[in-house]
C-alpha cells in the first residue's frame, strides 16, 4: 500500500507515553521539599507540555514565580528526583509501540519532536521504542526554542531530507497542532492525552489508536468535479456570505469539493481540480495584537516575517491566535482567506497581496472551509469583490 506520509512527528508526553504520574511526583517531592502546598494529578494535567521548567514554575507558590532563582532551585530537586524514578509508572499507551513498529516496518521514518528535557526525552524513547530508527529524537535543548516555535519541524525535516508535504505531526494539545500549522505540515490530534481535543479545519482527530492508524494508512486524496453553483449546505456563515457576493456583484467563479486540504500535496491534488494554482494566506499581528493582516502570497513562497514588515514599514508581526482569527475574520486555522474581508468583523483588518498573485489571471483560494476550494478571475477579485466590501488593499 503507497502511503500518504513518509515522515511522522511524534509529540512523547501524552501521545507515545503517558507520563503524567511520574511528573507530577517529581514536582511534588521539590514542593514537599520546601513545605509548599502540593498539587493534584488533575492539576498537573493542565500544567504540563511547555518544558519543565514551565511545568515547576507553575507548581510553586505565585508569590514566587517570578524568582529565577527560587524556580532554578526546584527545578534541579525536580530533575533529580524524575531521572532517578522516570519510568516507575510511565508506561506506552496500548498499541502505540505496535502502530510505530507497524510503520517502521512500512517504511514511514519517524522523530520524536517533544518539549521534555533532552536526556529524559531520548532515556524515555530508548526505554519503550527500542530499536526505532528514529530520524531525530529532539527535545528541550539550550538555545532551542520550544513547540510552538516551527524550528523543531525544520530541523525533523533538515534531519530527514523528506519534503514539508509528505511529513505530519502526532500530538495531544492545541501546542503541537499549533507547532504543525507554523512548520507547514499536516497534523493529527489524538484523544488519548493530558487536555481535550477535537477536530479542526487545520487538523484532524483520532480518538483512539486504531484510527490515528486508518488515518497513516489512508486513501488517496479527493477532488470533486468542477462546479459554477453555490453549495447546497453552507457549512459556516462565512462561506454563506462569500456566495452571496459573488451573486450579487455578477462574480463567476467555478469551485471544487475536497477532503480536508492540509498539506502541499493536498494542494497539488486542489490545484489540478481547480484548473489553477491556489493561494497561500496567513494571519498576522503585531506585538500589541492591535493591528492585524491577511497577506496572500503563491504557494510556494515562504513567509518571512523580515521582508513582509519591510515591505509595508511596519514593526515585527507574528502569527495571531486562532480565537482573533475565528473572531475577525471567521475561519479556523487552516482555511484563512482574503474572501472574509466580506464580514464586518473584518473591516479593521489590513489586506496585503503579493505582486506575483495580483498580477495572475486567477485566483484561487479556500471558500472559509478546507473542503471547498473556489477560483474567481483576480480582476474580479481587485475590481469588484474587495472594493465592494469597503477594504483598501496594498499589493507588495
């Protein structure tokens, strides 16, 4: 069977493993240690997946989360304590060590992409997959950032030599989809772990072992026919408002139904079923989060951060959080678009294009879903659509 992926991110602490106990002793044995009050499993479960220190920090009293020196104290007691007893209750989840031999066996390279310390990482790893031939087993390392920062991805992949649209990542928490989205891969949330998770537009869910293995070891990728109607259904009001515009405004545009477009090669399947190449869109703000921006580029065309400011004279953006984006602009991550300048949540958002897109004979983007994919003539786009719905546009 061909697979769909050939690299495969694995989060550790509740997806591969679960941890939780022995973390939470840990912690509690540098807390008894300086007579602080102890916390519960259930505590701990919403502390844990930003590094240990993160995790020490805030177990200890608030009055003293803010001393260095108070959180470096504990944190050395903590690590003393976890090395010597890291594995008295941690344990894999069942079939996990099944499913990553199944896929070693298939050829999928795997890493472990974490942000436990790096010596409990890898002690941990060796200790339940062992004989893995791991492409990178990577934790916290000093002087490297932590999930959700993209490095972690981009060294997986440097690591690897595989290509950004046949890798995904496996994690418990919105942190490890997040880590996905900002490194450009596909992902796959799973329901076994420390916090809740569900399904999204920018990633799926496997709610036990047995699907998270369908999911690796799935169909090829659907592209309806061609279509110049509405959907029948609207899934979100979003795309609603879209259609009616471009009924109003006499936009004729032909769209495609997909499964849920994840990856570049997603996208390559959408573009061939589309008749053009679809755009990539991200969402941005500045430091303060009071300015926002949708900046529309090819593709192929990474994001960098340094010439998008340049180009409009503004100071440093990051990526804005998935709330401000389902608030102003309607979406969830995965399926940003200018099309939501249609909304009137949207009107204070900046809207930039890249030259290469306006200059384009089309255009093609997400509907405000990942499943409906429509291509309109970019005249109609510049001329009609966004001068319609009250927007100024800087094209760099």
């Amino acid at each position: 069977m061909k697979l769909k992926y050939k690299l495969v991110l694995f989060d550790l602490d509740g997806t591969l493993i679960d941890t939780l106990e022995d973390l939470a002793a840990a912690v509690n044995h540098a807390l008894e240690l300086r007579g602080y009050p102890l916390h519960s499993l259930e505590e701990y479960r919403r502390m844990v997946g930003h590094g240990v220190r993160n995790l020490v920090k805030q177990a200890l009293p608030e009055a003293i989360q803010e001393s260095d020196a108070a959180v470096d104290e504990a944190l050395a007691d903590f690590k003393a304590y976890y090395t010597a007893n890291i594995d008295v209750h941690t344990r894999p989840y069942p079939g996990m060590q099944d499913l990553v031999r199944d896929l070693d066996a298939a050829g999928v390279r795997m890493a472990v992409a974490s942000n436990k310390f790096q010596s409990g990482t890898e002690q941990l790893v060796h200790e339940f997959f062992p004989g893995i031939p791991f492409v990178a087993i990577l934790g916290n390392r000093e002087g490297c950032p932590l999930k959700p920062d993209p490095e972690i991805v981009e060294e997986v992949l440097r690591s690897s030599g595989i290509a950004r649209e046949e890798a995904l990542m496996v994690g418990d928490s919105g942190t490890d989809m997040q880590t996905a989205i900002n490194g450009g891969i596909a992902a796959i949330a799973v329901g076994w772990g420390y916090r809740p998770m569900e399904a999204s537009d920018a990633w799926r869910f496997a709610g036990s072992v047995t699907e998270l293995r369908t999911m690796l070891f799935q169909r090829p990728f659907y592209v309806s026919e061609q279509f110049s109607t509405a959907p029948s259904v609207f899934g979100t009001p979003l795309q609603k408002a879209i259609y009616e515009a471009f009924t109003r405004l006499g936009i004729p545009f032909v769209r495609v139904d997909t499964d849920p477009g994840i990856t570049m090669e997603d996208c390559r399947h959408i573009d061939a079923g589309i008749g053009s190449r679809i755009v990539k869109s991200v969402f941005v703000c500045n430091r303060q989060q009071t300015e926002f921006y949708i900046y529309v580029m090819p593709a192929d065309k990474p994001f960098v951060t340094r010439e998008f400011c340049s180009a409009l004279g503004i100071s440093r953006v990051s990526f804005a959080s998935a709330d401000k984006l389902q608030s102003l602009t309607g979406v969830a991550p995965g399926a940003t678009t200018i099309l939501s300048a249609v909304l009137p949540s949207a009107a204070g958002v900046h809207l930039v294009i890249d030259s290469a897109v306006a200059s384009g004979d089309w255009f093609a983007c997400t509907d405000g879903t990942d499943t409906c994919f429509v291509r309109i003539a970019t005249r109609d786009l510049l001329e009609k659509f966004l001068p319609a719905c009250g927007h100024d546009l800087k094209i760099i």
